[in-house]
C-alpha cells in the first residue's frame, strides 16, 4: 500500500470497481477477457469487508472521501491475495475515524495470519499497532523493540542515536 494513494495506488478516472480489481485481472481474466461479472462480485465482496463507504461500485474513485479511498487501496492489495502485506503511511491523509477502522483492518488481518510490515512516520500509530518495531535512520537498522518495551522516548532516542 504506497504512501501516496492518489499519485501511486489509484486511477482517479477510473470507478472503484476498476480500482479494487486492478492489482488482480489476471485472476479475474480468462483468455486475457476480464469477466466483468467475476470483477464487480469480487469488488462487492471488499467492499462489504472493509466497509467502503459507496452507493455504487461504479462511482469514480476521485468522488470518495480520502479514508474511503484507502479502503480501495487496501482492497486492491488484498484481492492479490498477498502473505505479506507492506503499508507504507496507510492513514496519511484520512480522518480519526477513518484511522480507527483501518487500524481495525490490520488487526484484523494480523490476527488471521498475515504479516505485515508497516512503515509509518507517526509515533502512536506504531506503537498502537505494532508487535516488533525496527526504527531505521539512513538505511541502517538502528533499534529492534518488541511493542511490549517501547515507548515515544526510546523510539525517538533511536531514531536519533548518531551511534
């Protein structure tokens, strides 16, 4: 999930439908035909799932609220089916209630298995969602914490150490 949904995760000329299944037409195709059928059902599925916010699947993408747009954004990834899921600011730009709800999806989704790894540059968002934390500072592993044993002053210590 990239850190800037509106340049690198979606096509906002486009519905959201067509976004959520993009990252998936191979498995949505056949003979290199996207069965639009398969495509809307899969879509409707994510939707319901992680609770978009839409009238219509056929709504353009660029009309949604910006929580709502990251839902596509993670329903996109997740329609790959991935075992790893990489989040890269994943509640840059939306409102505390859009937050709580994407932090309940990635609860969700650690809970049903799937590693994540997130990348965030807020302090509460890690700790609030975090088992491990690895604080990086000019490409260098800096600190390794378990989520238990961090806090805001030892992250920030790490991330600052000149060590």
């Amino acid at each position: 999930l990239t850190e800037d949904r509106k340049r690198h995760g979606l096509v906002l000329e486009e519905t959201i439908a067509k976004n959520m299944s993009l990252a998936s037409l191979h498995k949505l195709s056949r003979l290199g035909l996207v069965g639009s059928t398969q495509e809307i059902l899969k879509s409707e599925e994510y939707r319901k799932r992680l609770r978009v916010k839409t009238d219509s699947l056929f709504k353009w993408v660029k009309h949604l609220s910006g929580g709502n747009q990251q839902k596509v954004v993670f329903a996109k990834c997740l329609m790959t089916e991935p075992k790893v899921l990489f989040l890269d600011e994943p509640t840059r730009g939306v409102d505390v209630g859009a937050k709580a709800e994407i932090y309940g999806i990635i609860d969700q989704l650690a809970k049903n298995g799937m590693a994540i790894v997130l990348v965030s540059s807020e302090l509460p968002e890690v700790l609030g969602v975090s088992d491990r934390i690895l604080v990086m500072c000019d490409g260098q592993l800096k600190s390794e914490l378990s989520a238990v044993e961090a806090d805001q002053e030892k992250l920030m210590a790490a991330a600052t150490s000149f060590h």
